[in-house]
C-alpha cells in the first residue's frame, strides 16, 4: 500500500497520455466529466457508471441533534446526501491483492 | 444517467471531438481512479468528492435463512466522501 494521494493533475496526466489531445484540454475534459456528474446528481439523477460504481441522492428527514461540548439540543433540517454504491467490480480490484497480510 | 449518458452528453457539448475520443476519456478517469485505489491511494477531486479505501476486519457473519455462524475475513471497501461544494449545490434553494 502506498497511501498517497491522486488529485486532478494526475487524472488529467492520464487523459493526456491516453488521448491526443492538449494537456490543457485534457484538463478541461477531465473538468468537464465531473462538472456533467455533479449537474445529473443535483438535478436529483441517480449517476450510474458500469464497472466502477453508482451515485444517487437520499433525503435525510429532520432530527434532534446534540451539540457535544455543552449537551444543547439542536435541529437538524431535512438535507439530501450523496451516496455512492461502488460495484462489484471496483469492490474485487480493491480486495485482489493481498495488502491484507500486511495489514 | 448512465455511463453512456453521461458520454453522449459530453459529445454533444464537444462537437470537435470523436465519440470514440470522448469515450476513452471518460473510460479512462474512472479507470484511473480504480487503479490508484486498487494500490490503496486515496483521490482527491475538490468540490466533488474524494474516493479512499476502508479496511473492515474480520467478523463472525451469520447466514440470515439458517442462523449458523460464518466467518466473515477482512476487505477492504472503496468510500467516497462528497466534496463540500457539491454538497451546498445538493442542498441549494432548499
């Protein structure tokens, strides 16, 4: 395991080295996936991508909340969450090694 | 939306593109995100989310139909935690 940290300019490195187009496009394009993803979600789509997993929206319904430092009780509103189902493809390419030994 | 949605929709905002072009970009960061998780990386995108593994231990299961004990090994499961903006726009105008 190597524990460290992949951000968007790696992602874009790999689009770039994949397709033939500008680091900057790549970079855009990379931009322009999320960007179509996060427009679906907050139109209440449910995101289903094959092989990797599936993001949907819940509605959290309102409850009493407790603020722990000085016990006073708080409201909590009704909000929607993210949720994201990974596949049984993602879920076996993460368990097929065997960091688990080492673990 | 599904995985062909979201590259038909891609394609018809990027008309200068092949469709098969689009489609090995949008394959290819989801690739990506799986191999760098795979290797026990976490991925951070801002404002979106950030994908990282869990390990879960071992466990004792049971089988719901019989109720006989079963041993449950340790995994390790992918989680993603949504980006605080994505999270505001969820709950925008509410």
């Amino acid at each position: 395991m190597t524990g460290s940290t992949v951000t968007r300019l790696q992602l874009g490195e790999a689009v770039y080295q994949e397709v033939g187009l500008s680091r900057n496009e790549s970079a855009e394009l990379l931009e322009a996936v999320l960007n179509r993803i996060s427009d679906a979600l907050a139109n209440g789509e449910t995101v289903k991508i094959s092989s990797f997993g599936s993001f949907s929206i819940r509605q959290k319904g309102q409850r009493i909340g407790r603020n722990p430092k000085t016990g006073e009780e708080v409201p909590i509103h009704p909000r929607k969450v993210l949720v994201f189902r990974p596949s049984q493809v993602l879920k076996s390419r993460i368990n097929e090694n065997s960091r688990l030994e080492t673990g | 939306m599904t995985k062909s949605e979201l590259i038909a929709r891609l394609a018809e905002a990027n008309p200068h593109l092949y469709h098969r072009d689009v489609e090995r970009i949008v394959t290819t960061v989801f690739e990506e995100i799986t191999n760098a998780l795979a290797i026990g990386n976490r991925v951070e995108l801002r404002g979106f989310g950030a994908f990282s593994v869990k390990n879960r231990g071992p466990r004792i299961g049971r089988n719901p139909r019989t109720g006989e004990a079963v041993d449950v090994s340790a995994k390790y499961i992918p989680y993603f935690k949504t980006g605080k903006k994505l999270r505001e726009r969820l709950n925008a105008g509410s």
